[in-house]
C-alpha cells in the first residue's frame, strides 16, 4: 500500500521546512509513503525549500486559487500517482505529524473512510473566544447537515482512502473542511474522529486575516451548506415561516372584520396578502433545489465512475495545460 502525505502550499518558504522535518517517512501498514507538495501560485521559495527537504512530488498551480483548490488538486495528483491512502496536513506545522499512524490506522484496518483529527480547541491558546466559538458552530451545522458525529470539522488534518477522494468534489474556493465532511455523510462513508496533537503557532492563519473577515465567510459558509446540501430544509423552513405568518396575520384580520373592526386594519390584510405570497414562492423554491441538489448527486456519481486512472490524467492534463504547472521530483527541480 501507498501512502501520500500532501501539503497545500501558498508562500509557505518560512515554516515548510519545519513541517517536512516533522513528517515519517514509515508509517505502519504502508510499502511506501511519499511527500506531495501542491504549490497554490507561490512567489517566494516555497518550491526550492520543498526541493532541499525531500519532497517526492511537488505540484503547482500558476495562480493562487485558494486553499480548497490546491487540496483537490493535491487529491487529483496522489490518485494519479496511485495513492491507496492520502493524508492532507498544513504547510504551518500546526498538526503533530506523530499522530499521522493514528489517522491512517483505522482506513487500514479497513473500518474508515475519512479520518478527521479532532484538535484540543479549548487548550489552543492562540485561538480566541470568536474563534473557538464560530469552530463549535460550524463543527454543529456540519453535524446537522450531513448527520455525522465530528467534533472538530474544520480540522485540516485528515487521512482519506482511495475510494473516498474519487467520490470527493469541493464546490468552494475558500475552503474544503465543511463541505468535504458533508458529501461523505451523504455518500453513506464511514467517517469517524481521532484525537490529535498541535504544535504552537509559527504564524498566523491565512483564512482568518481579522475576526470580522472570518465571522463574515463562515456565516456564509455555513449559510451555503444548507442551500447546496439540505436545500429543501433550507427554503422550506423560511417559507413555512413567512407562510405561517401571513396565515396568522390573514386570520386575525378575518377576526376583526367579522368583529366589525376591519376597516381600521387594511395594512394587517395587505401584510398578510404580501406573507402568503413570498411564503408560497419560497415553498415553490425549496422543491425546485431539491430537483437541482438531486441532480448535482445523479452528475456526482457520474464523475466518480468516469475517474479511473484514465480519467484522472485526462483531468491532470488539462489542468497542467491552463491552470497548474507540474514541477518534476526533488531532485529535478530547478532551484
């Protein structure tokens, strides 16, 4: 068996070195473990450093394309190299890649298909109250919607078999932590949790660059889930919502008028009115997302029979030609 560990990568020359020391180059269960590096459109020697501390394969995007972009390219890249297993970590050191043959365990003894490493948040000291706050939310609306059980969703350090990163499709540019958790609940995967280590902070995080900028994109985030994964959910509780008041509203209308105090509430009636018909549509809304989310699973599992080893290079191909670049092994890379 194959194991890739792959690092997404976007001017990371400071601290890649140090995450790379960390990284086994055994791990129990494998023949052989090799280092993927996905190079998101770096100008500083992000590549170089990868070159001078053994890294097996290094990809690179010609543009930065975001951070979930560069973990499917890393998914596409390590199938194509014939990865049985891929674990994806960060670039800054912050998971404890001691605790790499604890996430892989479980997929080799063939009781997972994701592993998500859950972080100690609360003992995190570089972590905020708002950030330990928006992680406990969004690991609950994740929870909800894809009805798993993973306390730390948005944890980047995970380990993934094979057959799971075929099925695996990121719709998002910012970040693929929520979503990927999500389609596996839906896909029937087995995903489970194990407790993992971290180290301290070598710099700051690259998602959040301010607290407002973070609470602002996993609002959304969190907003986008249910409309792509749980439309029906979604649009039809603010409907029933906007229904139910309009019906409410309408009704004690009806009350006053047969009470002979009509007159003096036409606006409750022109509320009402209004209520009843944004209800009504938005209703209309949730079944036509349900058709389209029943689409997008029917076009899902149609790409993951089209990606068998053929289907994987004509899809490295075209990425290479217009948005990637690969870089040869280490030991042919330009310095």
């Amino acid at each position: 068996m194959k194991l890739i560990i792959q690092i997404p990568c976007y001017n990371e020359a400071g601290t890649l070195a140090i995450a790379l020391a960390a990284l086994p180059k055994k791990v129990s269960g494998f023949d052989s473990v090799e280092w993927l590096v996905v190079d998101d459109g770096s100008d500083d020697d992000t590549i170089k450093v990868a070159k001078e501390n053994g890294v097996d394969h290094v990809v690179r995007h010609t543009r930065n394309q975001g951070l979930a972009r560069a973990f499917m390219t890393g998914l596409e890249a390590s199938l194509h190299l014939k990865a049985d297993v891929i674990v994806n970590t960060d670039a800054d050191n912050q998971y404890n890649a001691d605790d790499i043959p604890a996430l892989t365990a479980p997929i080799v003894a063939h009781q997972a298909d994701i592993v998500v490493g859950a972080r100690p948040i609360e003992a995190i000291e570089h972590f905020s109250p708002v950030k330990k706050m928006l992680q406990k939310l969004g690991s609950w609306v994740v929870r909800v919607a894809s009805k798993t059980d993973i306390p730390d969703a948005t944890s980047g350090f995970r380990a993934i078999s094979r057959s799971a990163a075929q099925n695996l499709t990121v719709f998002s540019s910012y970040t693929y932590t929520l979503e990927t958790i999500i389609q596996a609940g839906q896909k029937n995967m087995s995903i489970i949790s194990v407790p993992i280590r971290v180290n301290g902070d070598l710099r700051p995080s690259r998602l959040v660059k301010s607290i407002s900028s973070y609470v602002t994109r996993s609002v959304v985030t969190i907003v986008r889930i249910f409309i792509i994964y749980r439309p029906f959910r979604f649009f039809g509780t603010i409907g029933a919502v906007l229904f139910g008041a309009g019906l409410l509203i309408g009704l004690r209308f009806m009350w006053k008028y047969v009470g002979g105090e009509g007159g003096g509430h036409i606006q409750s009636l022109i509320l009402a009115a209004v209520l009843l018909v944004m209800g009504f549509q938005t209703l209309l809304v949730a079944f036509l997302a349900d058709l389209l989310a029943a689409n997008r699973k029917l076009i899902e599992d149609v790409r993951f029979r089209l990606r068998d080893d053929k289907g994987v290079n004509a899809v490295l191909d075209h990425s290479i030609d217009h948005d990637m670049q690969s870089v040869p092994p280490s030991d042919d890379i330009a310095a």
